[in-house]
C-alpha cells in the first residue's frame, strides 16, 4: 500500500503528496473543483520537480509564462531545481530563481491556489533540451 500525505489549507484545497519509487507524486485538489490537478514527481535523489506541459493548454498568453504552485515552491526542502519539459523545450530551472524573478497575478491569491509565474524569455538561458 502506497503512503499518501494530504495537506489542506485554510480554504479546503489540498495537496496530495503520494510516495512513488523515485519519491512523490503532487496533485493539488481545489476545494471549486470535482478533479485532482496532476502537478509533477519530486526525484528526491536528483533533487529535481519533474514537471511536463503542453504549450498549447499551459502556457498563459499574456505573460508568455508558465505558472508553479506558490506553496510547494515557497515551501520545499525536497528539491531545489524543476526540470520543465513541454512540446517544444526541456528546461532545469532553480526554485530559489523562480521565486527571485516570478510575478503574481490579480486571480487566485489565496491559499494553494496561488501561483508564481516565470515567462519563457527569462528562463530561456536555463534550457538544456530543444526538440
């Protein structure tokens, strides 16, 4: 039987955090929301959050940027960098850098919900894959 941590915040929302052989599975579950949101696998060894996204649906427009869960990033002892991979680029990027350079928006503020954001042109030097 798999171990699985669920977190909750003020609001409802919960993080479930579901041990895989490499290390976790997180999803976020919105308390507005009938479905877990898949958010990525932590590779505990590599220190790495191994997130994949389609451009297409992820990739918020108007700031060209891809968006994180503000708590897990803020809030993590289990990795310090996130492999992004989408349809086109694969990038390593430092948490410590998306926290440095990443803007919020004016929606979902509050609790698990809130994201930081980073746009394509500032992690453009940290890509290691091209497709």
């Amino acid at each position: 039987m798999k171990n699985v941590n669920v977190f909750s915040d003020e609001f409802g929302n919960k993080i479930i955090a579901e041990d895989i052989q490499i290390g976790q599975k997180l999803s976020l579950k919105l308390i507005s929301e009938t479905k877990q949101r898949f958010l990525g696998l932590t590779d505990l060894k590599n220190k790495k959050f191994i997130i994949k996204r389609d451009r297409k649906r992820h990739l918020f427009r108007n700031g060209n940027a891809y968006g994180f869960n503000h708590h897990i990033l803020s809030n993590t002892k289990r990795f310090n960098k996130i492999m992004l991979s989408d349809n086109f680029e694969t990038w390593e990027i430092p948490v410590s850098y998306i926290l440095e350079k990443g803007f919020f928006l004016n929606f979902k503020q509050q609790g698990f919900e809130r994201q930081i954001f980073i746009s394509l042109d500032d992690i453009k030097n940290f890509t290691i894959k091209t497709f």
